[in-house]
C-alpha cells in the first residue's frame, strides 16, 4: 500500500502540537498578567468623591494623626468613616465659605452624611479586623501607603489573597513598634530582620495561613 502522507507530515504534526500548548500556556499566562492588572485590583486608581479631600493636605501638612478622623481604628474590625461634625471641628473656623467645603456644610445644615465611596473594599466573603492588625504592629502605611503623600485617595496594594499572604507567611518582615503604628515615612531604628522576630515574640503574632482565618 503506498504511503498517504509525506514523510514531512510527521514534522508539521508535532509542529501543531507545540504551537497548541505553548498557545494554550500564553492565554494561561495573559489571565493571570490580567488578573494582577490594575484593571482588576483598581490598584493606583483613584476613586471618585463627594469632596476632593486631601490626605496630602491634613496628613502630609498639618500632621493629624489617623485616629483623629478614623476613630475605631484600634478597636474595631471597621476603621471608621469621620462624621461631617469632624471635620467641622476645623472647618467652622477654617475656610468657612471655600466653596469645595460647601458639600461639607450642606451635610450639616441638612444633617444628612457625607457618602464616601470605600476605597479599600474587599469582598464580602473576606473577614478583615483592623484591631487585631494595629495591636499586632502592622503600620497603616503598611496596607495603605503613604497616605501623606495622596492629593487624592487611592488603593496602593492590589488587596489579593497572595499579597496578605504574603505578610501572614513572615509577619516578621512588617511588624512595627505598635508606637508607630500611625507613622508615616517609618524606618525601623535597628534592621527589621533583627527587630522583626523581637517583636513576633514580643507580641505573640502567630503565622495564621488557614482558610478560616480571613474566610469565616
């Protein structure tokens, strides 16, 4: 009987079967790129606001501390949205008829809140305490970057399950004197692979990686 296909058939077969596979892997390696993008996490994006409020302005420049505004930050599982009466702590003195703090006024003539957009939203299926984290010794810049240095409000990290498994892995390599906690700018007096393992024992930080931990 003779031969139906060239002997080069073989060739471009086994051709087709690389082309596939490597076909097949670069699609896997492009979702994953794009399940790491900005345009999924929202990373670097800023979100849209009642007001232009300036973490910049009031952190940066006029030095108020985290906790004057986010006041169940050490307490609560939920930081905490300030209520206008906060911020006409200063601004019944201060800028009275700026015309960018009239949603401000407005909010507390018609007594009615302020309704911010969250930034940092996980998904509902996530459990997140803040508490638990300052009294551990994880800094705000640690999750939120350098907030004094955002004209605007934005999401720094990605917020996936790898980047907080990541701190949850080796928490010795993030911890901080629960002094400065709510410092910006920190840099650790010693190196952190010294100070990192002192203050794991010192605060008792255990390496929780189980499911249950974030998903309850």
């Amino acid at each position: 009987m003779s031969q139906i296909f060239n002997r080069s058939a073989n060739t471009l077969a086994n051709l087709s079967i690389v082309a596939a596979l490597a076909l097949a892997s670069g699609a896997i390696g492009l979702l994953i790129i794009f399940g790491r993008s900005s345009y999924v996490t929202r990373a670097d994006e800023f979100i849209a606001q009642p007001l232009q409020f300036s973490h910049a302005h009031h952190v940066g420049d006029d030095g108020i501390d985290c906790r004057y505004c986010h006041t169940s930050v050490e307490t609560s599982s939920f930081a905490g949205i300030p209520p206008t009466q906060t911020c006409m702590n200063c601004h019944s003195q201060l800028w009275t008829s700026s015309p960018i703090l009239e949603p401000v006024r407005a909010s507390l003539r018609e007594d009615r809140s302020l309704h911010w957009t969250r930034v940092h939203d996980l998904p509902d299926f996530v459990y997140f305490n803040h508490s638990i984290h300052v009294k551990k010794g994880v800094g705000c810049e640690t999750c939120h970057g350098r907030v004094d240095e955002m004209p605007l409000m934005y999401q720094k990290n990605s917020l996936q399950m790898e980047w907080c498994i990541e701190c949850h892995r080796a928490p010795e390599q993030f911890v901080r004197p629960r002094a400065e906690i709510f410092t910006m700018g920190y840099r650790p007096p010693v190196a952190q692979a010294v100070l990192g393992p002192e203050l794991v024992r010192e605060y008792a930080i255990q390496s929780l990686t189980t499911c249950s931990t974030c998903h309850r």
